[in-house]
C-alpha cells in the first residue's frame, strides 16, 4: 500500500433545508466540517449509528452530492463543485456501488446492458463485439459467468446481484470505488464472499476502496484503516488495529461494547451509550457526544474538541479532551461478534494474501462453477 493520498476531504460540511418561499424548513446539519484523507490501495472504512452522517459524506466524496463548504481533491483535482463534461470525465475513475443490489439495477434492462451501459458512456471507441467481450470479462471477473450476460436481475439472488453491481462499477476502470453498505442486505455467508471478492478485486486492479458500514466485523476483517463518526463529525481514526484494540474515544469504545457478545463470569461490560443520538436540525454545542458521554465535563459543553494524534508515531486521532483519562478497555475487539461460518472464510481469506496465494482467479480464466449464491 502506497502513501500517496488518492482522496483528500478538507472541511466538508454539509446542510440540507433552509430554504422555502413560504415557510422555512429546518436546516440538518448532516456533515460538519469533516477532514480526511484516504491512501491510494488502501481500504478505508466509515463507521457509526445509523443517522450519523455516513453516506452522506460518502455521496460528498463521490460527487454526487456538491458540500454545503470545504473541499473535496480527487486524485490532485478539485471535484467539489465538477459538473456536466468534467463530472462524466470524473465517473471514470470513481464508481460506486449501492446498499441494496436490487432497487440499483434496472429490472428491465438485461445484465450484459446493464454492465454494458457504462463502456457505451466512458469507453465509447469499443465496437459492440469487443463491449460484449468485455462483459464477459467482467461477469467472469465477479465469479459469475458468460451466460448471466443474457438474465435479467430477477433472476438472480442477493449475492449475485451485488456482484453484478459490483461489475458494473469495475466497467469504466475506476481507481476509486466507494461502497455504501455494500453487504448489509446480505447473510452473512454471502457478505464473505462478498467482502472476500471486494478484497481481491482491490488487490488484483489496484483498487482504492471506501467502505461505510454497520457491521463492526467487517470492518476490521477489511478494512485497512477507519474513520469512526458521530452525528456529522469524525471523532476518532486509525488502523483498524489501533481502533479496535485500543479505541480512545469514549464513543468509540462504546460502539464496540454495545455489540451484544459472550463474556466469561464476572467480566464487566464498558461503558455503554447512554440516550438517543440528538437531532442534526439541532446539534448540541461543543463536543456532539457530551449529551452521552459517562465522563463529559464543563469544557465538554462548550467547546469543540479538535481530531488530534493520539499517539506519537501512530496513524490514531481522536476528537476529546479528556481521552487520556479514559482508559481503554482490555480486549476491546473481543466485544465484536463473530460468526463460525464467516469466520472460516475470512481465515482462509487471509492466509491466502499472506502466503502469497492468488484468490481470485484472473479475469480471462472460467470459473470452476457459477456461485450458487
């Protein structure tokens, strides 16, 4: 993994409502002032409670929707306010794929149109038959094969659809890919295959990934590096190591306790949420998790605490005053759930990269079989 920075963000805020010619509507404050950047090949994910701002700030750095404030750099390019010609231009290189693999693809277009829609767009100069070859590819390259080109959505099931989707971001030759909850329409046998699949195309094309998700588990299965949110803010980064072993946001540390777990006898829980998370139509001052926080003070309530480097040398920040009070609890990663089946695979997953082993065949080869999943 390189450390050159693909993906910069720089003060992203985002606001929604406002505006009305006879009333006006409460202003969400959805995305404040969100800085981040994410290396190129590495996997970043995004993690919070639903309502936290995640896909918002996801859809921001994508481009699909344009900041309120801040900015947004794309590979040395200024993308936050890119439109028309240069927008279409910019889909090249940044894809996206959808929560839920039905309602993203048209259930009246043929697979092979819906793979084939973006090479008519971005790879105009490809005659019908090398488009129709490159399909193939792509199928073959997500497991499935030639002859899905000629279903139609319907006939496939979750798992499938999604890496039908997942061909349809990889057809223009992206450098970035950000997914929105890519498997949490999907069991969780599937998602491994899945997050297993995403993980070897990264490796294979030199993909950059942005994941969001709720899944604790996947995340530190997948992900490189993670960014944790609350209501519209980042609060705390880091490797997943450093995040999920050591997490020094009380917020974070609470996220992770919350996950329902085995423990031995006697073994106390962390400190866990507190209330509901406040309204983005009226954040609470200063520090947004100080309504929650067990160890909130005075200066919480007043000021907003900058995202400061944690540890000397290390990749960590984190968005408190009063972090170095807090300890962080022993064994934070036990509290992440973990499934037999899931498990196996991803265990397999990573013995294979650390031996050297290749996963995913090469887009050329056939697959032994069609996934039945």
């Amino acid at each position: 993994m390189s450390g050159d920075v693909i993906l910069r963000a720089t003060g992203v805020t985002k606001r929604f409502g406002g505006d009305g010619f006879l009333t006006r509507s409460p202003v969400v404050q959805a995305v404040d002032d969100v800085s981040l950047e994410v290396r190129r090949g590495e996997t970043f994910a995004i993690v919070g409670e639903s309502g936290c701002g995640k896909s918002t700030l996801a859809r921001l750095l994508m481009r699909l929707l344009e900041p309120t404030a801040g900015q947004v750099i794309f590979d040395g390019e200024d993308i936050s306010h890119a439109a028309g010609p240069e927008l279409t231009r910019l889909r090249r290189d940044m894809q996206f794929i959808f929560q839920d693999p039905f309602s993203s693809l048209n259930p009246r277009m043929t697979v092979g149109k819906l793979i084939g829609e973006p090479l008519e767009v971005h790879r105009p100069e490809l005659s019908t038959g090398e488009r129709r070859a490159k399909v193939g590819d792509l199928l073959r390259t997500v497991g499935l094969s030639d002859e899905h080109a000629n279903r139609y959505p319907h006939e496939f099931s979750g798992g499938q659809r999604q890496r039908i989707g997942i061909a349809r971001a990889l057809a223009s030759g992206p450098k970035l890919v950000i997914g929105d909850e890519p498997v949490s329409a999907l069991d969780v046998s599937i998602q491994a295959q899945v997050i297993n699949l995403l993980g070897d195309l990264s490796r294979d094309l030199g993909l950059t990934l942005v994941i969001i998700a709720h899944d604790l588990g996947v995340i530190r299965h997948m992900s490189d590096r993670v960014a944790v949110m609350y209501l519209g803010r980042i609060v705390e980064t880091g490797t997943a190591a450093e995040v999920f072993d050591r997490p020094r946001h009380p917020y974070t540390q609470a996220l992770l306790a919350s996950i329902p777990a085995p423990r031995p006898e006697g073994e106390e829980r962390a400190a866990h949420l507190l209330g509901e998370m406040p309204s983005p139509t009226a954040p609470p001052p200063g520090c947004r998790f100080h309504t929650r926080c067990p160890f909130a003070r005075p200066e919480c309530r007043t000021a907003i605490p900058e995202l400061a480097s944690a540890d000397p040398g290390e990749d960590h920040r984190v968005a408190c005053y009063y972090w170095r009070d807090i300890a962080s609890p022993d064994g934070a990663a036990r509290a992440v759930p973990r499934s037999e089946p899931a498990e196996a695979r991803f265990a397999l997953y990573r013995a294979a990269i650390e031996g050297g082993q290749v996963v995913h065949k090469p887009a050329g080869s056939a697959p032994a079989a069609p996934p039945a999943t």
